[in-house]
C-alpha cells in the first residue's frame, strides 16, 4: 500500500514528519504534516491554516444552528396561518429535530477523519437544503398532515450533527493551550444560529403583506451555497485527524467519557432545550407578549456567555465553572418558578436570561475538560489521548443533545399532566444539583485522582 502527500503539505519549523494517513490518490486540500504543539511550526504557519480552518467551519455551523433550531420560532405562527395542531403536537415538531439531531452526532464525529473536514463541511453544508426547502414548501400548506409535517421538522436534525464534526475537526487544528478559547469560539458561532433564526424569521415572514411563513425556509438558501463554497475554497483536510473506530470503543470504555456527557447534557442540554422551547414557553405562558422582540435573546446571551466559558476554563479549570454554572441554573430556575407563581413575565425573562448565561458559560467550560482529562488519564501516549479526546467530544456532543429534545418534551407533559410548566422546571432544578454533586465528587473532591490537576 503506497502513501502519499497531498496537493497541500504544512512541514513543522525546522524538521520533517511522517507522511499522512491517507491513501493515494486523495481529492481535494488535505495537509499531511501537522505539530501545533511545536511552538516554531505554530508561529510560522500554523496558527495562519487553523484560523483559515476556524472561520468557514464557524458559519457553516452556524446555518447548521439556525436551520436545526427553524421549527423552535417557526410553531409558534404556525396557528395564524391556519394550522389546526394541538400544543403537545407544536412541542413535538419542536423536540424532533433535536432527536435526531443528537443520533446523528455520533456518525458526524466519525465523517471527519473518513472523509475529512473540508469535504466533510461542503457536505453537511450541502445536506442543509433539505429540511430547508421541505419547510419552504409544507409550510405553505396547512391542510399538511401531522405526521408528514413531523417528518420534514426532522429532517432539520441534519443542521444539529453539524456541530459534532466541526468540533472535532476544530479540535486536531489548535494546541492545547489554546483549544479552550477556539472550541469556545468555534461552538459560540455555532450557538449564536438560535438567537439569529429566532431574531430574523420573525421578521421576514412578516415583510410585506401577510404571514409568508415559506420565506422561513428560502431565506437560508443563498447562505447554505455560499457556506459550501467558502468551505471549499478555504479550508483543508488533515491527515492527522484521526478518531478510529478503535480510540472511539477506548473511549466508551472510559467513565470519564460518560461522565461529562452527562455533565453535557446538563449544560449543552439545557442550552439547546431551553432555546428551542422558549418562545413557545413565552406564548403559552403569557400570550399577550409579542414573542418575536425577545425570544432570540436567551440563546443570544447564552452564546455569547459560551467563548468566555472556555477561556475562564483555561485559566481556573474547567470543573470548577462547571460547578459555578451549575449553582447559577439552579438559582436561575427557582427564580423562575418564584416569577410563574407571581405572574411576573419580567421577573421571569431575567431569570431565563440567567439560565442562559450560565448554560453558555457550561458549555464551554465542560467542553475544556476534555481534552485536560484524557491528557492527564493517559500518561505517555499524548496521540492516544488526543484521538479519545476526540470521540469523547463526538460521544457527549451526541449524548447532550438528547437535552434539546427531552426538555420541549418535558414542558409538554408538564403541561398536559398538570397544567402548569413548575413541575418539569423543579425536575430540572434537581438534576443540576445531581451534576453539581457528580462533577465535585470526580474532579474537585479532596483526595480524588484529579483533584491536584487543575481539570
């Protein structure tokens, strides 16, 4: 079997590598020598081809956000254009795309070093025009049957795996030293998707005259090409992004991989959950708000809230923001049960609004973990800890994206069963103290394994 490089070739300062793992002959840019953690090699080229990496991969993410979280704002005018579904069934059109979202992360995860990560962005960029013109074409016909409705809002879940293989594409480009703040960066563009779909299709649907809800598909058409070109003109495969099938079964092995999915779920879970169920929450609950001037700002704030995360991570450690995070939602939601109660919609905005800051600020600080732990759980082998750093990102990505679906589908039994959405949000307030508990005892206890590392 005969190796051979690319058509691109990055060399480290001053010395040569092995050649990539690829076989010959190889499509499109891929880059066969990669050390970012060779300080020349990183001064002289490397930080200039990740940030080249880093920008494209960041706005295909981000129109992946924006069309997997459409169905979040699109349900809620859904009525006014003649829709005749019941609130349980608007939660499901809403919970669905996250479902399958979440499934698809794991095989996303495995895209990246089969096919790439420049191929394998043109491609999920690509594969964003199907629930897109789907909707754009079903949800200008309200005679539309649920379950075939259903199907299309799934579809969505496409935009949702997005993230997986951005991730841990992203994750092979940067140092260690630095893929706080990148992972940060990469996914808080990603994230911030909700809060511009929830802003703008509100918008557009309403220019002109009437309620024009296919606009809410088409108006993502332009962006997803030019996401599939930019990623073609920009960016490059590399050969040392690996994560085999191997280093991927070591890492399910690993009880470190399940505890910071779980740990995942409560933030990155909460975040996506609470996202696309707010503007539903906020029209349900007090209908004579306009839903489309606030809605888009929990997602907005927890974006934003997500970079900081990480870097906050890089300097203190990632266990201890996660458990201030977890204080925080916790606070967050009795505040919120406190404002129900009172029928305070503005008491109950803030209390939303901080929820969101600390999810977004969990996210990035549990994200940090990753890498930091199978370093410190894998002595000697640094290649060995990087490739299952690499599927754990991939396996609680996936895991805590199951969040965004059990959360709309909370609020909905909550609704049903007791009509009120106080006992689904006392369920999740006790969950956060369970993650608290979890992430204290593994990583922060007094005489743990880690407890001297700063994780």
């Amino acid at each position: 079997m005969t190796l051979e490089a690319g058509p691109e070739v990055v060399t480290p300062h001053g010395r040569t590598g092995t050649v990539g793992t690829v076989e010959a002959p190889r499509r499109g840019r891929w880059v066969d020598v990669w050390d970012p953690e060779d300080a020349g090699f990183w001064a002289e080229k490397g930080r200039a081809v990740a940030r080249r990496n880093l920008w494209p991969s960041i706005f295909a993410e981000f129109l992946g956000f924006s069309v997997w979280q459409l169905w979040s704002i699109v349900v809620v005018s859904m009525p006014k254009a003649g829709f005749t579904y019941s609130t349980d069934q608007l939660f499901w059109l809403v919970a669905l795309p996250s479902l399958v979202g979440a499934t698809l992360r794991l095989p996303y995860t495995f895209a990246v070093p089969r096919f790439g990560g420049r191929n394998w962005t043109i491609v999920s960029a690509s594969l964003l025009l199907i629930p897109t013109i789907g909707l754009a074409y079903f949800i200008s016909r309200p005679d539309t049957p649920f379950w075939t409705m259903a199907l299309i809002a799934a579809t969505a879940g496409v935009g949702g795996g997005n993230f997986a293989s951005s991730m841990t594409n992203i994750s092979f480009f940067y140092p260690e030293k630095e893929k706080g703040a990148a992972l940060g960066i990469n996914a808080a563009g990603g994230n911030l998707g909700v809060a511009v779909v929830q802003l703008l299709v509100p918008i557009v649907i309403v220019m002109g005259t009437g309620l024009t809800l296919n606009r809410a598909g088409l108006m993502w058409l332009p962006l997803i090409v030019l996401a599939a070109f930019w990623a073609w003109k920009s960016m490059a495969n590399l050969s040392a992004a690996t994560s085999s099938f191997r280093a991927s079964v070591l890492a399910a092995k690993r009880p470190h991989t399940w505890v910071i999915s779980f740990l995942y779920i409560g933030t990155f879970g909460s975040f996506i959950g609470f996202g696309a169920a707010f503007p539903l929450l906020i029209k349900s609950t007090f209908p004579e708000i306009t839903v489309a001037h606030i809605a888009f700002l929990g997602a907005l704030v927890g974006s934003v809230a997500r970079p900081f995360g990480g870097k906050l991570a890089d300097r203190l450690g990632g266990a201890w923001v996660t458990v201030c995070a977890f204080v925080v939602m916790g606070l967050g939601i009795l505040s919120a049960i406190v404002s129900l109660k009172a029928g305070s919609f503005p008491a109950f905005l803030i209390s939303f609004l901080v929820l969101f800051v600390a999810s977004g600020a969990g996210n990035g600080s549990t994200y940090r973990m990753i890498p930091a732990v199978f370093r410190l759980t894998t002595p000697g082998d640094l290649g060995l800890a990087r490739r299952e750093a690499a599927a754990c990102i991939g396996i609680a990505s996936a895991v805590g994206a199951y969040g965004g679906f059990l959360v709309p589908r909370g609020f909905a039994m909550s609704t049903s069963h007791f009509g009120s959405l106080i006992p689904a949000l006392y369920v999740f307030c006790g969950f956060y103290v369970v993650c608290l508990a979890v992430t204290y005892f593994c990583y922060l206890r007094k005489g743990g394994p880690l407890t001297q590392e700063r994780v």
